[in-house]
C-alpha cells in the first residue's frame, strides 16, 4: 500500500501577483492574512511533522499567489527554510502554485536548485477572449510555453482549469481540456467559477453582465471534461474549489459551489458512461451493472439519483450496482 500523502499548505495570497482576475479576491485575503516568511514555512512544517505516522510522507505545496513573481530574495527565504526539512527527509516534496507569464528558465531553475519537484499552473482557460474578460493579464501561448518549459527541466507540471468564466462556453472548455492534455500534464484540477464577494466578478454579476455557472451546468460539463482527461490517463486530482467555513459561510454569493461538487461530477460520469452502454447494448430490465472496486456510490449517485434516472429513461424494473473487474478505460459493465 502507498505511504499516505500528507500536504502542508502555505499560503502566499496574491504576493507578487500583478493584476486582478475578475473572479479572485486574493489581495482583500491578503490584506487580513500575515505574508508568509521564512518562519511562516517553518512552523508550518513543524506543526504537521511532529504529528505525522512514521509510514506518511508530507509534501510542501506553497498556493494562492504566483510563487515565481515573488521578488527573487523572497522566493530563495520561503524555499530555504524548507530546506533543512527536505534534506532531513522530514518532508518529501515541494511544489508550487503560478501564473503562466511569471514563468522562465531563470525562475524554474531556481525552483530546482531548492528542490522544488512541481509546478501547477493557473492556464485556466486556452481561449484568449475568455482570458481577456477574466482579466487573467497572460494569454494562451504564455500556457503552452511555460508547460513545455516546467517539463523541460524535468519538473512535475499541473495544469488548472475553470469552467463558466466570462464569455466562456462548453465548446471553449472542451477546447481548453484537449489543449491542456495535448501539453501532457502529471494532472489537472478543475474549478468552475464560484462568484465570491468582494470581486470584479461579483459586480459583474450584480449589475447582469455575468450569467452564473450553476452548479448543475458545472456538473454536467465537469463530467464530459473528467471523462475526456480520464481517457488520456490524466488524473483529475481537484475538482471545485475546497469548501471552507467562509465560502460556505455566504462568501460564495453565487456560481458552482457546492461542498460535493467533485463528488456529483464524477458521479454524472458514471451515470453517462450507464446510458451509453444501455443505449447501445442488451440488457435485463432488472439490470445488473458491474463497477470498480470502491465505486458503488459514484454509480448509485447521491440520493440514489442515478439509478432513478436509468430507471425511468431506460424503463427498467430495478437497477443493481456489484463490484467487478471492469475493463480497463471503462468505468461500467452490464452484467445482465
Ligand atoms: S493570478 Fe492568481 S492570485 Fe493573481 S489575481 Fe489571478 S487568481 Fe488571483
């Protein structure tokens, strides 16, 4: 079995970052939150070591900001003071979270000098007039030549994605996953667009100028984007954001947030993986599917939703879900 993975978080919120995306309000956060430091990093790593099973592994993953804008001196103090902790063994990995246009071969190669292993890049979307409405200030040549640049030095990358930015469609989205797998990532993680307050986004939204992602439209595109990534053996490692006390406390006014959001996408995969086997394939109408070890609830759906609408569209009797061996490349088999 794996060692578990455990991931020390540090926040740099909106440190060297030059602009302001329309939907992210990581400069008022930060304006609340202390800048992280050098002894930031350390007594987080502290926090979580001393706690951690001698069979787990931690790995310090610095998000929220664009780590390679942060004036150099403070990039090498964050990065040296995990250090010591990475030579010791104490932690296994870094990575780093950034914007597509902060990144070179000066910048990457300093990440490599401190043991850096990944990079995660905010492309977010591959289309330039959805960038440019989201105010993201790079366009989608700045992804593809920084991904190739991370994977030149050797460096793990992972590519973000939103979904219903401004001006986006499903079509552009379906464009911008097989952009990103054409870039051959380690991973991806999918954020649909929630609209938090205090945002351009938000204003946007207030004054009918931005039509809401609804979590329902999030759902139903997340699936096609997870099955889509899942065949290029990509692994869709985030899908939404995390929920957090704030956000569901009523700072997401609006948008697809919902704290199972990745859950009910992979959840609508499986139920469109069901209907394009029934569709083309003999059956029992009292049907017996066959899914991967762990997967009953993903194909049973939340509230058993998904056995409901097979019932009901393939006018079945009853719908039963058993652990099988599925092919490889498929999620479901008819048993009967
Ligand atoms: S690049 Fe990242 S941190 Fe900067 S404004 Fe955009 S989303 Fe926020």
């Amino acid at each position: 079995m794996k060692p578990k993975r455990h991931i020390i978080p540090v926040f740099v919120p909106h440190l060297g970052c030059p602009n302001d995306c329309v939907f992210c309000n990581q400069r008022k956060i930060s304006g609340k939150r202390e800048p992280a430091d050098g002894e930031t990093v350390k007594k987080a790593i502290e926090s979580v070591i001393k706690w951690l099973p001698a069979d787990a592994s931690a790995e310090l993953a610095f998000y929220g900001g664009s780590f390679t804008a942060i004036p150099a001196e403070e990039q090498i103090a964050l990065l040296e003071a995990a250090l010591p902790f990475l030579r010791s063994g104490a932690i296994s990995e870094i990575r780093v979270s950034t914007r597509p246009d902060a990144v070179d071969e000066q910048r990457l190669k300093r990440l490599c000098d401190y043991g850096v292993k990944t990079v995660e890049l905010g492309a977010q979307s591959m289309d330039d007039e959805v960038l440019k409405a989201s105010g993201r200030g790079h366009c989608s040549a700045d992804t593809e030549r920084a991904a190739k640049l991370i994977k030149k030095l050797g460096l793990g990358l992972i590519l973000q994605m939103m979904t219903g930015l401004p001006g986006d469609t499903d079509e552009k989205s379906i464009f911008t996953a097989k952009k990103l797998i054409s870039l051959s990532p380690d991973g991806v993680r999918i954020y649909p667009t929630v609209i938090i307050r205090d945002t351009a986004l938000y204003e946007l939204w207030e004054k009918g100028e931005y039509g809401e992602h609804s979590v329902e439209a999030a759902v139903d595109l997340g699936a096609r984007l997870i099955t889509l990534f899942e065949e290029a053996d990509i692994p869709v490692i985030r899908f939404g954001l995390n929920p957090t006390d704030e956000l569901s406390g009523g700072e997401a006014a609006g948008g697809a947030y919902h704290p199972a959001l990745g859950e009910l996408a992979r959840s609508r995969a499986y139920l469109n993986c069901a209907r394009e086997l029934l569709s083309s394939a003999r059956h029992d109408r009292d049907l017996v599917l066959g899914v991967g070890r762990g997967c009953v609830s993903l194909m049973t759906g939340q509230k058993r939703s998904n056995i409901y609408a097979l019932i009901n569209e393939y006018g079945l009797n009853t719908v039963k879900i058993v652990e099988t061996e599925v092919p490889s490349g498929k999620k479901v088999a008819i048993l009967h």
